[in-house]
C-alpha cells in the first residue's frame, strides 16, 4: 500500500471544493441522463467556433486552428464534472483521489481499465507527459498561468500519480484533475518526440469517447464512437455519448449556416443573435415541427461579454476616458430597438454567481484593499459601481454631460470639429471586430460618440488576422464574451494579472498591471474557505469595474437553441449547468427512426 502511505489524508471517488459532493460512492449514473439511452445514430452539427477551416489535429498549440469540439470528444481527464452541481470532480481517468493534509499535494489513482485509442494502457507516465508539455514552450500560455502553483508531478508507480503544489490551494486538485490525458506516443517518431509545436496532423491519441472518422480536411469532420471506449458502462458516463457519429460542419458565413438549417442540412443550431432568433428562424420545417425552436433555461454564471479597451494605447490609459467612452452607450435603447428585451445588462465579472458584488465593501474586504488604496480607484471603497442607465430618471444626454466633464478634466477639449489633448492630437478609436455584422450594434455608439467630438472607427478582419492581433495586443477596442465561473481562481492573472500582461498571446486583453489586482487574484487563490474567497472576489470585482477597464454589454439566462425534433430526443431534465451544445452531444440521442446503423455495443 505505497499509496496510502505516501498520502497521509484520505482518498475518495470524487473531490469537492467546498461542502461534499453531491452523488455518494457508488452512484450509478448522474440524475440528468436517461441511463437507457439508446446508441447509434447520428449528430449533425454545425461549428461553434468562428474560424472558417481547420488545419491542424493538435488543439493545444498557440498556431493554427483546430476542428470544434475535438478535445472534449477525444481527451479524458482525471476528474470529470456534473452539470447540476459546481466545482466538483468526480472520478473518470482515476478511480479515487486523495489531497494531503497540507494541502500541498493531491495523488490520483488511476483506473486498471483505462485504455487509449491505440490499446495502450493509461499510466501515470501518460499523465506527467500530458502536464509536462502542456506547461511546456509550445502551448498556450494560459496553460502556465492557470498551473503557476503546480510545483511539480511524480510518478509514484504506474498507476499512481501525485501533483506537488508550491501552496496550498484547494482549487489546484480540481485544476490538474481537469487536465486533458493523451499518450506518450502521439508526435513519436521513431523513437522521439516531435517537438510539439510539430505535432500537427498527427491523429491525437486520447482515452476519450470518440475517434476522428472521415474528413474533408478544413472542411468538415467527423467523430465515430469507440464501440470499445473503455469508460463507456462507468457511472460518469453511463446514459452519455450516444450517437454514432458527431459530424461538424463549417459553413463560410452566419446566413450560410442559417439557410443550411432551415434546408435540414444538419440538426441542431445555438444562437447568439435576438434579431435572428426572433425574426429569422423559422420556415416549412418549423411549421411542421420537424424543426424545434427550444429555449433553455440554465443557472450558468452570466459572464463578463465587454467591451474590451486595451490600456496599452496611450489614448486609453486615463481612466477618466474610458468612463467617458462607457457614457455614451445607450444599453437600454440598444435592448429595445434591437435585441428585442431578450437580455440583461452585464454589471461586473461574477454575475449570478455566490461571488457577485452588491452594495459597500464589507470590513474584509477594505481589509484587503486598504493596503493598496493608492493604487485603487476612489470608487472601488464606495458602493458598486453600477454601469449608466438611460431609462426612468437617467437620460443619455445627462450621461454624455458627465462624459464631456471626464473628458475635459482628462486635458481633452473640441477644437477644430474633434475632440483633442493638449498636442493637438485628435481622439479617433478603432473598434476591431472579426464579423462585418458586428457594425450594426456598435454604430449607435459611433454616433454618441460623434457627439462628444470623438471618432471611432470600425474594422472588420478576417478572423485569422483578428486572432494574430489579438495575440500581439495590437488592437485599440474589441469585444470578447468571457465565460463566467462559479470558482474564480488562478486563469484571473492570465485575464488580469501583472505578469499576462507583457506575455503575447496571454488573456490579458486589457492591458491591467496592478499590483492590488494581483493581491486580489492571490487572496483568492489561496483561499482555504468561502469565507475567506468572497470578499477577495469581491474587492477585485470592484477594483476591476471602477477602473472602467471593461464596458459591460449583455447577457442572456438561455441557451436558444433550433434542433430536428423528428431525428433527435433528449432526458426530460434539463441541467442547471449545461453548457449549450455541449449537453447535446453527451446526454442527447438519435430516435430509433433517424438511426441509420446498427448500435455499436
């Protein structure tokens, strides 16, 4: 019993952050899956991510683009979570896990089962090797930063594991448990390794559910289901990845997509756009039912979907000025006239979590401000900023009076028909955005704006190119929809740390190098209770959203999603944290009529 003894803790078949889990050793299967789902069949999706090729089977390197969904469906992990309950892992890769009474490690022991596409067993060599490169030269840097405190990784024995921590951190074992496996011998030749960055069509080789099938490479792909997937009776994944084959589909524009559903060209669709999905989706095979307008209510956290000012443009380092560019959005015109009332409006980086801000700073939370108030904005100790409004006593025009003010104490005054500072250089923004339809929501701005002598200007790239300038931080003001979080931890110094900051191709869009932050950011992570993590959420909340380095756009509590009612079925629960398609592909399946192949087991 080395193991045992090289932990001196426990040892259990799942690890919650706080509280217990909520399924006991022995669950059968999670409570929102039809553990009789039928297999076979197939899924026809459409792609999620906004590229318009693929070019690479590698999907952790910093180059090139990678086929959606490709690591969810072809990479296991340690741990794996539930969609009805947060910051949970439960065993998948590893049959129990166990975190040392010091905090600073956590050992996982992996299944006797596990096996890789290849045939090859999952071994703890697997798992340092995956950790190893993923912290290493040819990954992206958010993979470094979210793994700061991992100290190290040893090998106990083939099947044990343990992850060392430089301090204790009960977000760490969650965060190396997540962490996508894939073996050693992917990106060998002969008898060495590629360099990673090498590794490029290579077919991963991963323990996960599903094998890349056919491909019209950049085009579209396929996943065929492993019939010999060796997790597939195991309670996390009992009643999940039903379909036979997951074919995605990439389609050139967003009208493209949108005809190809209404013709039946694939089965299910997301949507973003409240002008799409409330005059646009529909035709004959919404008439006849055969397509299914379905919105789905969740509890995910609202995220922050900002507009996103990069401080590092001269321009846009007075705070004062940015204020004043949030001051001329009108949200509540916008929301009628065209999102038709479908969302809220964005108020700071936790919405409808535990950690969301209200009201003034408690006692502990000015306790961890106040060493740091002279690099804190004045109106971080006051009540939670709120962003303007433009309905029932608040007008735009009082707003913009307030902007005008901003502006002047800021050195900037209207000469010449524009707005300049005192060298007499004019105040003209670039607004960068990767879809052309993007300038239809951003040109009431542009007008406010023209009314304060300011001129921004909107830039439509393709996406590669928006991408690359947003790796290099070239960019004045684009907008980014950050997914939101019930466990804030260490991927905040990848968005907002010192150190992301001067790092390309880092999170850091903004630009932010506080060192208040970044205490704010510690006090989280080191968090040993609730008690102690909220009010570290909360003064960094406040510090963020009164340094206006965000302007809040808005958010939606559903996920409206069109689907083919006649080939697909789904469990009658819908979970409080599914994640969109996501949920789809793990928990839905084929009717018995739209199966087309025999069941694969």
């Amino acid at each position: 019993m080395l193991w045992v003894c090289a932990v001196p803790a426990w040892a259990a078949h799942a690890y919650a952050l706080w509280g217990e889990p909520l399924y006991p050793a022995g669950f059968t299967h999670f409570a929102y899956v039809n553990p009789d789902a039928p297999k076979g069949g197939d899924l026809r999706l459409v792609s999620n991510v906004r590229t318009s090729t693929f070019d690479k089977y590698n999907p952790f390197t910093m180059r090139g683009a990678a086929p959606a969904y490709l690591s969810e469906l072809m990479f296991d992990s340690l741990l794996t979570g539930s969609l009805d309950e947060t910051a949970t892992g439960y065993g998948l890769l590893a049959e129990d896990v166990g975190v040392a009474s010091d905090g600073l490690s956590a050992t996982f022991r992996l299944r006797p089962e596990a096996r890789f596409h290849n045939g090859d067993p999952v071994l703890a060599q697997d798992v340092a090797w995956s950790y190893e490169t993923l912290v290493g030269p040819f990954t992206s840097p958010a993979y470094k930063t979210l793994l700061i405190d991992v100290a190290g990784v040893d090998v106990v024995n083939d099947r044990t594991v343990r992850f060392r921590f430089k301090n204790p951190n009960r977000e760490l074992p969650l965060t190396v448990g997540g962490l996508p496996i894939f073996s050693r011998a992917w990106g060998m030749e002969g008898d060495k390794h590629k360099p990673f960055d090498q590794v490029v069509t290579d077919i991963p080789i991963g323990s996960g559910p599903y094998k890349i099938g056919p491909v019209r490479f950049g085009k579209d792909i396929t996943y065929v289901r492993d019939p010999q997937y060796w997790a597939r009776d195991l309670n996390v994944r009992r009643g999940q990845n039903n379909f036979d084959r997951i074919e995605v589909k990439i389609y050139k524009d967003a009208t493209a997509r949108l005809e190809a559903l209404k013709a039946g060209e694939f089965d299910l669709m997301r949507f973003f756009s409240a002008g799409d999905w409330a005059r646009r989706v529909n035709g004959k095979k919404f008439d006849t039912g055969e397509l299914v307008k379905g919105e789905f209510t969740h509890k995910l956290p609202s995220g922050f979907q900002s507009y996103v000012l990069n401080t590092r443009r001269p321009f846009l380092q007075d705070e004062r000025v940015r204020e004043a560019l949030g001051l001329a959005i009108d949200y509540e015109w916008m929301n009628r006239q065209l999102f038709y009332d479908a969302y809220q409006r964005v108020h700071g980086l936790f919405g409808n979590t535990r950690c969301e801000t209200h009201g003034s700073p408690s006692p502990q939370e000015l306790a961890l401000m106040e060493p740091w108030r002279k690099s804190i904005p004045p109106a971080a100790f006051g009540p939670m900023p709120q962003p303007p409004r433009t309905d029932g006593s608040h007008s735009l025009r009082d707003n913009l009076r307030r902007a005008k003010a901003l502006l002047n104490e800021a050195g900037w005054a209207v000469k010449d028909g524009a707005l300049r500072n005192a060298q007499g250089e004019a105040l003209v923004l670039e607004y960068m955005d990767s879809n052309e339809g993007g300038v239809r929501t951003v040109t009431p701005w542009m007008r406010n704006l023209e009314k304060l002598g300011i001129a921004l200007r909107f830039r439509s790239v393709d996406f590669a190119l928006y991408q690359q300038r947003l790796q290099k931080f070239d960019f004045d003001i684009t907008s980014i929809a950050y997914q939101g979080t019930n466990n804030p931890g260490q991927e905040f110094a990848d968005l907002f740390g010192s150190k992301a900051a001067d790092t390309e191709d880092s999170g850091n869009f903004t630009g932010v190098k506080s060192p208040a932050v970044d205490a704010m950011i510690r006090a989280m992570t080191s968090a040993k209770t609730q008690e102690q993590l909220l009010p570290a959420c909360h003064a960094l909340e406040r510090i963020i959203v009164a340094g206006h380095y965000l302007i809040p756009q808005w958010t939606a509590g559903t996920h409206r999603m069109a689907y083919n009612a006649w080939r697909l079925a789904k469990p009658d629960m819908v979970p409080p944290y599914s994640p969109g398609e996501t949920w789809v592909i793990n928990t839905w399946w084929a009717k018995r009529s739209a199966q087309t192949t025999p069941t694969a087991h």
